[in-house]
C-alpha cells in the first residue's frame, strides 16, 4: 500500500493545455474518485500515474518514490479499464496468472495467487471457463483478478463499469468498495457519473477543463459546493 502525492502536474498535447495544475494527495488506503464531465482529463491523469503518458509539468510520487520517469512496468501500479480485453484462447486461470507467467514467477505460486484472487471474487468455480461462458459482470470480475494478482501499491480504475447495463453497475460498485474494504489498497476510481462517485468515494476530486473544481468527501460537496459548476454537476440527476 501507499499514498500517492500529486503535485501541480500539467499534460499538453502539443499545443492543447490538457491538464493545467492539478494537486491530489491520496492517503495511504483510500479510495479517491476522479469525477468530472467527458474530455476534462481524467484519462490522462491516471495515464500519467501509470507511466502510459509522459508528465508535461510537476511531480507524480508513490510512497516516497517519485514516478516521473520510472517505466510501467516498474511501477508497483495495476490499471483496470472499461475494455479489458481478456484473451479469449485462455481459461479464467490463465488469463488471471498470465503477468505473473511473463515474470517467471513459479507455476505454483501463480496457482495460488490466482485462487486467492478467484476466492475474493467468487470466482472459484469459473476458473477453468473460458471468456466466452462468462457474463458481463464475470468478466469484469476477471480483469479485476488480473490486477490483485499482481499486489499492486495502487489500483487505478478507468470507468470500469460503464459497459455494463445499469443493475450490474449498481451490484459490482458494491463488489469494489467491498474488495477496498478486503485489500485496504490505495485505489483511484475515474468515473463520470456523480452518483458513482457519492456512493462509493472516501475523497471526492470533482474536475473541469484539466482543473480541480473541488475535491473532498462526498457530503461536503453535497452540502456545500464550492461553485455553481460543482452544484450542478453533482446535482444533476442521474
Ligand atoms: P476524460 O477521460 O476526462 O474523458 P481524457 O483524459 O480522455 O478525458 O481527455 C482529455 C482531453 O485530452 C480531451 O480533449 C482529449 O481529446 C485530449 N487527448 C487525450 N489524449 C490525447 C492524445 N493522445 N492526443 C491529443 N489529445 C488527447
Ligand atoms: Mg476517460
């Protein structure tokens, strides 16, 4: 686990300001979500924090370990995304133990990572099935195996739910706070959708155009939002 100190970082895409000076300081263990309207950044800062964008300004540091130009893969960092491809050639199994397969680690080792990770999920039964047989919310349990396999400091989630349809977005929200719960993982969740964000945040950063609008727990921006965007966002229904 580790806390994650986002300090002034700004992104340009050529001449294109994308992010313009955003601080986030993640404690050790919370579950921080990044919420804001489509294009305002929030990609592109988890992007940054897994090392699969270059930094244009400022510093990203994990623990006391500065990011900036540490590779990926030397980041103690697991991404989820909203198009987990898993591979459709492989069991449940192999797709969950397949990056731990890449470092060498000992078959036995996998296994037991993998059945440990199967067992938070529910998904003991279905480890010799392969994507195919699998559900929507299956699924995703599976690319949420890849990422605990690996034991990662930080889980990063990039709209993890939006091509479910609306009741299973509902019930796998609930799956992730509990696995929060479970791990105590530092995690960042991006989501575009604000009831999302009220229901499962400890910390609320509410971002427009590349800026922090407010960042806080979910009440306070509730009770009281710093601006009209901010009441509007959050207000806004469903
Ligand atoms: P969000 O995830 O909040 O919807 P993004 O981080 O994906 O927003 O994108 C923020 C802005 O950056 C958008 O205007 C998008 O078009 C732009 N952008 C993202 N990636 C690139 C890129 N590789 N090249 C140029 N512009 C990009
Ligand atoms: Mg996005």
């Amino acid at each position: 686990m580790a806390s994650v100190d986002i300090r002034n970082v700004r992104k340009s895409f050529g001449k294109t300001d994308v992010l313009k000076g955003i601080s986030i300081d993640v404690d050790d263990g919370q579950f921080v979500v990044l919420v804001g309207p489509s294009g305002c950044g929030k990609s592109t800062l988890l992007r940054m924090i897994a090392g699969l964008e270059t930094i244009s300004g400022g510093d990203i540091k994990v623990g006391d370990d500065l990011m900036n130009a540490v590779p990926p893969k030397e980041r103690d960092i697991a991404m989820v995304f909203q198009n987990y491809a898993l591979y459709p050639h492989m069991t449940v199994a192999q797709n969950m133990g397949f990056s731990l397969k890449l470092k060498k680690i000992p078959k036995a080792e996998i296994r037991k990572k993998v059945e440990q990770a199967a067992e938070i999920l529910g998904l003991t039964p279905l480890l010799e099935r392969r994507p195919a047989q699998l559900s929507g919310g299956q699924r995703q349990r599976v690319a949420m195996g890849r990422a605990i396999v690996r034991d990662p400091k930080v889980f990063l989630f990039d709209e993890p739910l939006s091509n479910l349809d609306a009741k299973l977005r509902v019930q796998m929200r609930t799956e992730i706070k509990s696995l929060h719960q479970r791990l105590r993982t530092t995690m960042l969740y991006v989501t575009h959708d604000q009831i999302e964000a009220l229901t499962m945040a400890d910390v609320i950063v509410l971002m427009n155009e590349g800026r922090i609008e407010q960042a806080g727990p979910p009440l306070e921006l509730y009770d009281l939002p710093a601006n009209m965007f901010v009441a509007g966002f959050i207000g806004s229904p469903a």
